[in-house]
C-alpha cells in the first residue's frame, strides 16, 4: 500500500473519530471545536444542529472514500494514483463543510 493512500486514510478516521461527539451532540458551544461562526456561537440550538449536520456529513463522507477507494482501487501498491486519492481526499474533507455552510444560510432564513 502506498503511504500517501495509509496517510490519507488515517486522517479520515480521525476527523470520523472528531465528528462522533458531535454528532452525539456533547460538545458545548466553544471556540476550539466544532463549527465555530458567529452565528453558531451566539446561539445554542443552531450549534448543535449545525454540529451534528456537520458530523453526519463528515462520517458519511469519510466512509464515501473509503468505499471509492476500494472501488478505485487506491490501495493497491501498484495502483500509481496518489492524484487521485488526494483529490478524492480534499472532496471528502470539503463537501461537509460547504453542506454545513449551506445548512447554515438555511437556518438563518427561519
């Protein structure tokens, strides 16, 4: 296996492993962890719905590489796409933040 493709996939499993409490909802509103806006922090009910969407979009995102992965068969030592598994990486990493965002703008709206 490729150390780029073992690299990546340890950071999933620890920004799966981040998403967890909150998708349980047991972090409190701080300015450390989480989604952290002006929006988010002044109110305690939209931090935990934006918190938990994030988390769920974060788990389901980080399980989505794995499965493309798999699929694509990125772990292969003699699979030479290390592009590819960089880019699938962003793409999972950046998806739940931009759904979160959008999640955001919705609940502003209410």
């Amino acid at each position: 296996m490729d150390s780029t493709f073992i690299s990546l996939c340890f950071g999933h499993l620890i920004l799966m492993a981040i998403a967890l409490p909150l998708v349980m909802q047991k972090i409190k509103p701080n300015h450390l962890y989480g989604v952290r806006t002006a929006f988010t922090l002044s109110n305690k009910t939209v931090w935990y719905q934006a918190n938990r969407f994030w988390g769920i979009a974060m788990i389901a995102s980080g399980l989505a590489f794995f499965l493309l992965s798999a699929l694509l068969g990125n772990w292969r030592a003699d699979a030479d796409e290390q592009h590819v598994s960089i880019a699938l990486f962003l793409v999972t990493v950046l998806l739940p933040a931009v759904l979160t965002m959008g999640k955001l703008r919705c609940l502003k709206k209410e």
